[in-house]
C-alpha cells in the first residue's frame, strides 16, 4: 500500500495546476498585448487567429495530419512501399468470416442495435420519469454510469454474467434469474455465440447491452430536457381536442422531439462505430465479438501490421463518412435557421 | 453636449441591400430628437452607426465639430441605452453602473460618487447590492438609464427603451425620460417604431421609411402639414383616412365624397387625406358633408370612433360620444376642411 | 368545448367510480415500474458493491445477493489486498497529473478559440468551424500510428521526457487537448453565439478590450457550459483507456488507474475480489466530479447540442 507518492509528489501535481493555467493565460494575454501594437487597420485580421490557433493547431497535429498519414499507409507495406490496396484486399478477403469481416458484422450490430436501445431506452425513461415528482433521484441514478470508466463497467458486468455449470449455485446475476425464475440452463453470456431470434449472436448482444446500460443516462437526460421543452398548453390544447395520451406521444410530442432524438441519434452512432473498450476489456474480440476498433488495435500491438492497422482505421473511417456527411448537413441546416 | 450631424449618410451591407440611404439631419445640442419609422426602416442602423456599432459606407457623421467615422465607439464620448438593457446578468446594479468607469481606469472614489450620484436621481439606492434578475422591468431600465449617466456623456443614445415595459409603466417612463432629459442638459437621440412615444417626447422627430428620411420636424408640425403619404398614415391614432379622388376644376372627386380644394392643385389624380376628428357630426352650413354606412361603433368614452362605409371608401369618424348610432345605420357626417390634405398619385408628396 | 367542460365535473363528483380507480391503479403502476427500472439499473452496481465486501472464498462459491440474508460476513480484506498488490497510489496520482491539465488545456483553448468563432470575423471562419464539426466523428484510431511515430521521433516519451527532467505525461497532455477540442469548441462557440450581441455591444461603447470582454463578460455568463465541458473532458480523460495504453502503454510509472486496472483483471484472471474492490476505487473520482457539478451539467450540454 503506497500513497505516500500522492504526498511526495503533491508539489508536482500543485505546479502543474497552477503553472498550466498561468501558461495559457500569458499566451493570450501576451498575444493581445502584441496585437495592441499593431496598426488599426491591421488588428482585426490578426487578432481572430490569435486566438483560435493554439486550438487549431493542436487538432490540426492530432487528428487531421495523423488522419491523412493513415491514409497514406494503408497503402504500403512494412518496409513502407506502395502496394495499391494489397492491405484492404487481406482485410477484406474471405468473406463473411475471414479478415475484418466479422469485426465489421459487429459493428453493423452495434451500430443498429446499440443506437437503437439507448434511444429507446432514453425515451422511455423520459417520458416515464416526467410523470413522477422524484425525477431528479431517478435520473441522476440512471445517468451514475456515466460516470464509471468502461473498465469499471466490464468488472461490473461480468458479474452480471459470470457463467458456473448447471447444478451448481450461480455466482452471475442473469443466470441466477434464469435459474430460479425461467428454471432454465445457465448460459456463457460472453462466449455464447448462438443466434439470438435466430440472426445476433448472443454474446455480442450481451456485450451491447453493458455498453447500453453505461450510456442510456445521457439520452435520457438530453431527451428529457427536449420534453420538457415542448410547450404545456400543446399538451392541454392536443387533450382538450380529445387525443389519447398515446396519441399525444406520437403526434405531438414525438415529432416535437426529433430534432433533438436526431443529435442525440448520430452521437450514438459515432459512439457505436468507435466501439472499443467494452469490447477490449470483456472478450478482447475472441468469440467472434470483435469490432474494428478493437482490430485495429490488435494488429497495430500485437501483429505489428501497420499498414493492416490502416487499411482497418481507414475502412472504419469510410464508415462514418456517411455520419459526417448526415452531420454535417444537420449542422448548416440549423445554422441557416439561425 | 453636443451637436450631432449626419451627413450624406448611407449604410450598405451587400450592393443590393441598402439600409440607409442618403441620410441628412442635423440634431442641435441639447435636442430630446426622437427617429421613428417602421421596423426595418433603418433607424436603429442609423443610431448604430453614430454609436460606433456599425461601420459607415459613405457620408460622414459629426459629433459636434468631430468627424467621428473612424473613432472606436468608445471614444465617441456617448452613451447607448438598448432595447434589451444589455445589463451584465453576473454583476450587481452596482457594478453595472460602475463597469463603463473602470474601463475609463476612473479612481475608485470618483466611481463610487458617481454611481451614488445616478442611482440617486433614479431612486435605485435600495436595490445597488442585486443582481438584474431579481429586479422588476422598470427597475431594469433605469439601471440600463443609469449606466448611461454615470459616463456624462456627450450624446445619449436610446434604442427603443421601453418597449419591454407593460403600458402603464411605458407611460410613466415617458415623463421620467422627459424630466430626465431636461436635468441634464443633453442630447438625447431616441429611436422608436412608436408613433406616440415620437409625439410626446420629441422635441423634433425625424420619420425614416425604407432607409430614406421622410420627414423633419416638431411634432405639432409634422402632425399637421406631413409631407407625404406615408408620414400622413404613420402619425396620429387612429389613421388618417385615405380615399382616392380626381380633381376637377378646383373639386376634389371621391367615391362617396366631393369637397372643393382650399387651394389649386396641379395633379388630376391624388388621395384626399383627412384625420378622424375632421369628419363629426356637426355639419358646417354649405360645407361638404358624406353619408356613411356604420360598420363599428367604438365608444371610449371621451371619444366615440365610427367606421363605415363613405361610397366605396373606408372612413373613419370622431363624433360627440353622446351621439346614438348603431352598426348598420347611415349617419349624415360633416368635414372640417382646414385639416384637408391631398397627395399626388405618383409622388406621393403632399400637395396641400 | 364539451370535454373541457365535462371532464372537471367528472373527476369532482365521481370519486368511487371505476374511473377513479383506474386513474389510481394507473398511478400506482407508473411509481413501480419507475422504481422497479431505477432499481433495476442499480443492481449491477449493487451487486459489485457487495461483492467487493465478501470472502473470496463466498465470492466464487455464491451469488452477491447470498450476502444480504444472515449470517453476515463482510470484510474489507479486499480493499486492502488491492492496495497491496498494485501500485494503485502511484497510478492514481498519475491519473491527476493526467486528467487536470489534460482537461485545463483543451476547455481554456476550445474557450479561445470558440470565442473567436462566436464573435469575430475572420476569412475561412464557417469552413474551419465546418471542419472541426466534421472532426467530431473521426475516429481515434486513425491517428494512433503517425502520432505514436512522431511523438517518437520528437522524443515525447514518458522515458525520455524523465530522462531531461519534464513530466512524463506531456505527450498524453497534448494528446487528449487535441482529440478533446473538436467537441470543446462546439459545445462552446454553440453557447458563447446564443449570448445576447447587445451585451457585446455595450461592453465595446463602455470602452471595454477583447480581453475584458471575453475575462469579464463571456466567462461568467457561460460557466454551465465550462462546468459541464469540464466534466465531460475530466471524465472521458480519467477513464480513459485507449490513449493512455497506446502512448504510455507499457510504462507503469505514468499509468493511469484504467490502465493498472485492466492490468489487475489480466494478471489476477479470474481473483475477482481485487476486481471489485479495485473497480469500486476506481469510481470514487468520477463520481464524485459528477455529483458535485451535475446541476450545471444539463444546462451546459443542452445548450451545446440542442438547440432550436
């Protein structure tokens, strides 16, 4: 047991805290100062970049630059030559199990089904929790997840799906309902890859559903905030016009929500294609659960197939492009409703 | 105080939309001159632009002797009370008032007897300590007003103050303004779309309509002689009454009305222009008179407004509230023809 | 108008009726399946909770629920194992120097440079914001092999940054700053945009500078938006897993908590009790940021994302 490091190295950490902060704030104040001294004329084309530099030179080093040279290494090899597509043709053979196929079959689950859940789920909740006069307790209980680090959230859910054979007494907590309540065999939740409904192996469904349950708080309390935008005389006007309360949801209140249902919809999706952790930490992509994530790391560490790493992050890439496109389109059109 | 000058004003944001065209006043030291107009007139563009808030396409603006095109708004030496009151929300009605002081780097003494001083003459003393949300609407304005004084400005600048205050307040500030106006000795510019507020306050009222200045001129004048159509339809409540005629012969022709001109016109064609209370229901012996079928008795107590139907025109009448109509009656109306206007068709100018 | 009539009469004067009943049932109904879903979203936690509290030997023997009834066997000999088999002082203590400065950075830059998107004007400005709101669906990975190259050929790594006397965490400092940004910027301009231009306009007449409009004015009015920016960054920073391993990966002085913890689960397999303590400690941070600044969290994302 060592904390002692948080004492001795308090003076680091109290350094650090300050001395940041007091770096930045110089830099602008400092950048200001220079730009005082400019002629009149030419401070208002100056000043703005002043400003937003920093910012945009950082992103500029870690995610536009380093994007455009994965780009550009998925199309060599080692020894970095150009091979043409040599690297997404051994990602992309041997169709529908080899390669990178089955990683990209999850990600279509994730994408449809762990979109679809959260929203689901979120909207329910919403709705469900406007009606009582404890809403803030409840909604702060479902958003605590939130909070936990994916890690923390793995070790919880393998308890929820710890697995001992049949006859002895279940550690897991959805095999010991199965057990006692349904009087069914217990099942491997992680490793079992029979078809759900006859189509989604259970095992992914299982890791979905952990990754679900750490995230349902933030729609919720997006989507809640979004009811309780909608205007209450609607709401009256709509049942003095004789509309059922299901009527109302889905006439009023529904359409009332969608942009909102809509923002929260394409996060999800960028969340869902970028699956890694749950995934990572749970099976690490073994049981045909992994993702393009979690493949893209593991050629990348444990292969070193760099080019294969590439040709893997490019191809999830080409995957959100239609996100971006669709949230990019979102964007303007609010921005010219402005 | 201070003068202000506008000079060949114009105000042009793409080379299809311009807001402000050609603008021309002078605003003498210590004037209360109010600019009305309809919204999206350019008024509030105008004042922006003397306020600094807005660059200046072309012509000059003056304050006092000062071109001030090129000077930082604030150095302008004004003060701009907004429509919003633009109050600090995370500062106290103090620190409102004393913010424009430090920025001045004033000495904290010299701050402090100042905003004493402001918040004195607007009966805020009580309220220094809170923050604007916890204020009411007409608390909020006088501190708005009051962040305004501290500076002493040359020039006041308002752009429609009260048109968040309810009516009874909107009427009491009016007063307080006006007295305002008087204790310090200042310029004040006003912008307003409300017509009432012009006439009460104004020492003179500029009427802008679609970027171009209509009118100038003291309220009683602008009410009596304006100098065109719109300025006609803009002042005065309810609206003058418009009915279209051809003149022969010195004899103004209307659908259900003719009334021989107080003076020649050169026109053929044209609007008459009356003001309600010209049409009661005395009638002058041997002065033109019109039948009017009552769509809508309106008795206010004082007054009793009736609008009907005079030939094919719209006509509205201010008769004796003890009078007796009913909707649906024909009433004989008399018009007083010293308060007769008559407009050209094309121009739209005033030609009596 | 007939319903609007009727329907107050109905509820005053048949109070018996089997309407009033259903409206009660109805009621009823809503509080448990609210509470019944609440609690049943809390068990998972519980359940590690408790499990965290029992002999290991009871751990792998029977479910956490077991525990609830007597005899009760609690121990805390978990938490102290935990402490002693890992190096969990030290990679807490890396975990701050990770998350403070790493979510200082990223909120102070993002707050430049979002007013500079909300306020000034400047050529490309629409484009750039386009851009950065492009970004926010980039995926991570992509960047991960030029970065990791470039921070080695820069000698931004934790061994070599020790080595001249700078702090090892640099590289994930920066790191995190820029992936950070895209969204930061966003929520911020989003919110910076939605303040009254009059306030702006009053604060130039009052003859106040950028600086003393963006310290004075800006700042105050937009901390929900800065407190629920910082939360989001301090808690994506804090449990993140991914960057930490591909930067710092293998070296345990700089690890953060995630890191140590995904250690513990593959180096202790299947020793659950260190797990669940070790996960329960994990927490307390993040949980503690996010009880202590929720109530401006919603404000502050709602602002950002949803709007109009």
């Amino acid at each position: 047991m060592d904390f002692s490091v948080l004492l001795t190295d308090l003076p680091t950490l109290v350094v650090v805290i300050i001395g940041v902060p007091a770096v930045l704030a110089a830099y602008i104040v400092g950048g200001e100062y220079l730009v005082r001294r400019l002629p009149d004329k030419a401070r208002p084309s100056v000043r703005p970049w002043i400003w937003v530099a920093p910012a945009l030179l950082l992103v500029a080093g870690f995610l536009v630059a380093p994007a455009i040279g994965t780009l550009a290494q998925s199309f060599e090899d080692k020894n970095g030559a150009f091979i043409g597509f040599q690297n997404f043709a051994a990602q992309l053979a041997g169709f529908p199990t080899g390669g990178a196929w089955i990683a990209i079959r999850n990600n279509l689950f994730w994408l449809i089904f762990y979109t679809l859940f959260v929203l689901a789920f979120g909207l329910l909740l919403a709705v469900l929790f406007d009606r009582v006069p404890y809403e803030s307790v409840v909604k702060s209980l479902i958003f605590m997840p939130m909070a936990i680090s994916s890690v923390a959230l793995v070790v919880i859910w393998k308890f929820m799906y710890a697995y001992q054979p049949p006859g002895q007494p279940q550690t897991g907590t959805l095999n010991f309902i199965l057990n006692t309540v349904f009087h069914q065999d217990p099942r491997t939740w992680i490793q079992d890859e029979s078809p759900l409904l006859g189509l989604f192996p259970l095992n992914d469904m299982a890791l979905i559903g952990a990754a679900v349950w750490g995230i349902v708080g933030f729609s919720l309390v997006i989507l809640s905030a979004a009811l309780k935008g909608i205007p209450g005389d609607l709401l009256e006007a709509a049942r003095v016009d004789g509309a059922g309360e299901i009527t109302i949801f889905r006439r009023v209140i529904f359409p009332l929500m969608m942009p909102t249902v809509v923002v929260v919809g394409t996060t999800l999706v960028i969340f869902a294609l970028k699956a890694f952790d749950v995934v990572y930490a749970m099976t690490n992509g073994n049981y045909h659960t992994d993702v393009l994530a979690n493949r893209m790391y593991q050629l990348l560490y444990n292969s070193h197939d760099f080019g294969g790493a590439s040709a893997v992050a490019v191809i999830l890439l080409l995957t959100v492009i239609p996100v971006l496109i669709f949230n990019l389109r979102q964007f303007r059109a609010v921005e010219a409703r402005r | 105080m201070a003068s202000v000058t506008y000079d060949h004003v114009v105000k042009r944001y793409t080379a299809d939309l311009t807001v402000v065209k050609d603008f021309n006043v002078e605003i003498k030291d210590k004037e209360f001159m109010v600019l009305v107009g309809p919204s999206g007139c350019g008024k509030s563009t105008a004042l922006r632009m003397l306020a600094g808030l807005e660059a200046i396409s072309e012509g000059e603006i003056r304050i006092g002797d000062r071109v001030v095109n090129n000077v930082a708004a604030k150095d302008r030496d004004i003060a701009m009370v907004f429509q919003s009151y633009a109050l600090y929300p995370h500062m106290s009605v103090y620190d409102n008032m004393a913010f424009p002081l430090q920025m001045q780097h004033m000495k904290k003494d010299d701050i402090d007897k100042r905003v004493k001083n402001a918040s004195r003459i607007l009966g805020l003393d009580n309220f220094l300590k809170r923050k604007p949300r916890a204020l009411s609407g007409g608390q909020r304005q006088r501190v708005a007003l009051g962040r305004a004084i501290v500076r002493s400005p040359k020039v006041f600048l308002l752009d429609e103050p009260l048109s968040n205050l309810d009516a009874k307040l909107r009427g009491q500030t009016r007063i307080e303004l006006q007295k305002l106006h008087r204790d310090l000795q200042t310029t004040f510019i006003y912008v307003t779309h409300d017509q009432v507020e012009a006439m009460t306050m104004g020492d003179r009222i500029a009427i802008m309509n679609a970027g171009i200045l209509q009118q100038v001129g003291t309220p009683g004048d602008i009410y009596d002689h304006p100098a065109n159509l719109f300025v006609a339809g803009f002042i005065g409540s309810p609206t003058m009454n418009f009915v279209p005629a051809t003149v022969d012969n010195g004899t103004a022709k209307a659908s259900g009305l003719e009334v021989k001109l107080p003076k020649p016109v050169s026109a053929a064609k044209g609007t008459l222009g009356f003001r309600p209370e010209a049409v009661t229901d005395r009638v002058v012996e041997g002065g033109p008179t019109m039948k009017m079928k009552v769509d809508v008795v309106e008795r206010l107590g004082s007054d009793q407004f009736l609008y009907g139907q005079v030939g094919a025109d719209q006509v509205t009448a201010r008769v004796d509230p003890r009078m007796s109509v009913q909707p649906g009656d024909t009433v004989q109306l008399g018009l007083d023809t010293r308060g007769l206007h008559f407009f050209d068709a094309e121009t739209e100018k005033a030609l009596i | 108008m007939t319903v609007a009539v009727a329907s107050p009469t109905s509820s005053t004067t048949a109070r018996f009726s089997p309407r009033w009943l259903s409206d009660r049932l109805g009621g009823l109904v809503l509080h448990v399946v609210v509470i019944g879903l609440t609690v049943a979203w809390m068990v998972p936690t519980i359940g590690l909770l408790i499990t965290s509290f029992r002999q290991s030997a009871d751990i792998s023997n029977s479910g956490w629920w077991t525990a609830l009834s007597p005899p009760f066997k609690f121990t805390l000999d978990n938490y102290s194992q935990m402490f002693a088999a890992s190096n969990l002082g030290q990679s807490l203590f890396n975990s701050f120097m990770i998350s403070i400065p790493a979510t200082i950075i990223p909120v102070t830059l993002a707050a430049f440079a979002a007013y500079a998107f909300a306020w000034m004007k400047f050529p490309g400005r629409d484009w750039i914001f386009l851009a950065l709101v492009g970004l926010l669906a980039v995926p991570l990975q992509l960047t991960f092999i030029p970065v990791t190259t470039e921070f080695v050929k820069l000698g931004l790594t934790p061994q070599h940054l020790t080595a001249i006397g700078l702090p090892p965490f640099i590289p994930l400092w920066l790191a995190h700053a820029g992936y950070g940004l895209p969204f930061s910027i966003y929520l911020l301009s989003n919110f910076f945009r939605a303040l009254p231009s009059d306030l702006f306009e009053s604060a130039e007449i009052d003859g106040a500078g950028t600086l003393t409009v963006f310290f004075r004015i800006v700042l105050p009015l937009s901390v929900p938006a800065i407190a629920s920016l910082v939360i989001f960054q301090f808690l994506w920073v804090w449990n993140d897993l991914l960057v930490a391993l591909i930067y710092v990966g293998g070296v345990a002085t700089v690890a953060p908590v995630t890191v140590t913890l995904v250690n513990l689960v593959g180096s202790y397999g299947q020793n659950y009790q260190l797990l669940t303590a070790a996960a329960f400690f994990s927490m307390i941070v993040p949980l503690v940021v996010f009880l202590s600044l929720q109530r401006y969290f919603v404000r502050g994302i709602l602002a950002g994302s949803v709007k109009g």
